[in-house]
C-alpha cells in the first residue's frame, strides 16, 4: 500500500499572515511529505473562489519542484474550465521538471455548482462534452501530435516541451457512468474522498467490471481520504469528531480517518483489503488554533509510520 499525499490548498484570507498563508501552508505540508518520504504528491484545482484563498496548482507546484526529489508528482485540473493548449504546455512544463510520470488527475468540476464556470467563461451543461474532447485533445498533444478540435477552436497545434517519462492520467467520477469513463480514458479511476468501505467496495467493482469488458489494466487504483494523524489518540479524535458534528464537508464519519498512526492504519486498511493501491492523503481542516502552526504538517510526517503499519 503507497501512501501519497493531496496538499488542500483553501485557506482563509482572515488571520495576521492574511493572503501569504495559504502558500506557506501548502509549503510546510509538502516539505513534510518530503522529508518522510510520502510516495506521491498532488494538488488540486478550483477557481474564483473570493473572498476565501485557493493556491493555484501550476505555479506553486512549481516552486514544490525545487524541493521534491524523484518520487511522482502531479496536479488535478478540472479539464472543462482549461483550454487544452494551455494545459497540455503547463503539464508539460512541469513534466520537464520532474522525475518519473507525471501525474494528471482529471476531474468534471461540476460539484462546486455553476459558480466556477460562469467565472471563467464555461457553460455547466457542457461540462461533459468539455471534459473529454479537453482530455483526448491534452493527451494528444502530450504525446507530440499535431491536433484539431472543432469544440475547443483548436487547428493544427502542437507543443513542447513534451512529458519526458510520459503521464498518468487519473480519472476522478462517482457515478457509473463517469467510472465507466475512467475505464475507458485514463490509466487508472481515482476514488472520491466521500467514499466509505461500504461505497468504495461497490464503486471499485463497477471499475473493475468496465476495466475488463475493455481489456483495460490499471497502471494502480487510488482512493483519496481526509485524514487527521497526532501522536495521542484522544487529541486526534477530539479535532476529528468536532469536524464531523460540524458537517466535514458533508462526509459520514466512516469516510475519513483520525487518531493515532496505529488507529488510522487500522480505519485504512480496508481500502486496501478492496484491493485500492494507494491512499492519497488530505490533512482534515480547518484544525484548531490552539494545536499550533505545525499541526498539519506534523499529521503529514506521521502518516510515513501509518504506511510502515499498512506495509
């Protein structure tokens, strides 16, 4: 079982370090996730978000690189709300940069609601028909081919630089049809944070059974899961449970993971018993003031010892 880590990138603009703690925040968890050797990093993509904070992925994934060493690493873009020219040369560029393939996590971006796309020019309705011209389209391009698209206005281009060990294209979706998609348009389907063992179960065997009607293999099955690691147990859970009496983001509890390394290896190895590959971690947030500045990238450190419990 690999454990990787998805940086949240939201923040408040609110506090005394205002617009710049949202990058060094992301900063402190991703030089974490390096110095334990996490095994992949990824960031995530929204957009208009104001007056709340979202780091961008492309340029501070960027800045990750100067520190990252040869383990993968790669970004998630909601593909209809990215015109493919620019994503195709953004993923190549930071491609060139990296070491091994590069990951690309697709998504819809359809849960945020109309918000996001009437903000950078797209039609909600139109999100699928986007989604994989925009893929097939970017993953043209990524392999050096000189491309047409008569959705996306695109005649006769091509880019460099070009992914130099290639790319895998993680497929988010929650519903049949768009795991069905993944089947058929990515290496791998990336499983939903909101998934329990219960739902993850039933939504692996629907990928599975799409896999094998098109002889597809998956390069690995990721799941993502929100997770809160302390070295005491009780500190953990109190974060934890306050979050879900909150509503976390509308997750059931058997969603997402919290205590100590020894009690989140235990929640996570069902994942793995379902046959998912990797756990792609994101640090439960907002967390207390109170456990300080370091909380979040001290659960990062210790999600290395929730590994060595899973292996």
């Amino acid at each position: 079982m690999r454990i990787g880590i998805s940086v949240g990138t939201a923040f408040s603009t609110q506090g005394p370090r205002g617009q710049r703690e949202g990058p060094l925040e992301v900063l402190r968890q991703a030089q974490a996730a390096n110095r334990v050797g996490l095994d992949t990093l990824t960031l995530g993509d929204h957009h208009a978000t104001g007056p709340g904070g979202y780091v961008q992925n492309v340029p501070m994934l960027g800045r990750i690189l100067a520190d990252w060493t040869d383990r993968p690493v790669g970004c998630l873009f909601l593909v209809p709300l990215w015109h493919p020219v620019l994503m195709a040369e953004q993923i190549g560029t930071l491609a060139a940069m990296s070491t091994g393939p590069f990951i690309v996590q697709a998504g819809l971006g359809g849960g945020g609601g109309g918000d996001q796309f009437r903000a950078m020019g797209a039609e909600l309705d139109q999100r699928v028909a986007r989604f994989e011209e925009g893929l097939l389209v970017v993953q043209a391009l990524l392999r050096g081919e000189s491309v047409d698209s008569d959705l996306w206005d695109v005649h006769g281009a091509c880019i460099a630089p070009l992914p130099p060990d290639g790319a895998e294209w993680w497929v988010g979706g929650g519903v049949r049809k768009a795991i069905e998609r993944a089947a058929r348009l990515g290496d791998c389907w990336y499983g939903n944070a909101d998934l329990t063992p219960e739902t993850a179960g039933r939504d692996i065997q629907i990928y599975r059974d799409a896999c094998a009607r098109g002889d597809r293999h998956p390069v690995r099955i990721p799941i993502r899961k929100d997770v809160f690691i302390a070295e005491e147990r009780a500190v953990a859970e109190k974060v934890g449970d306050a979050l879900v009496a909150r509503g976390y983001r509308g997750f059931d509890r058997q969603a997402v993971a919290y205590g100590d390394p020894d009690s989140v290896a235990d929640q996570l190895s069902t994942y793995g018993d379902l046959g998912f590959t990797d756990i792609i971690i994101r640090t439960m947030a907002p967390l207390p003031v109170d456990l300080g500045a370091d909380a979040a990238a001290r659960s990062v450190e210790l999600a290395a010892e929730v590994r060595s419990r899973l292996a």
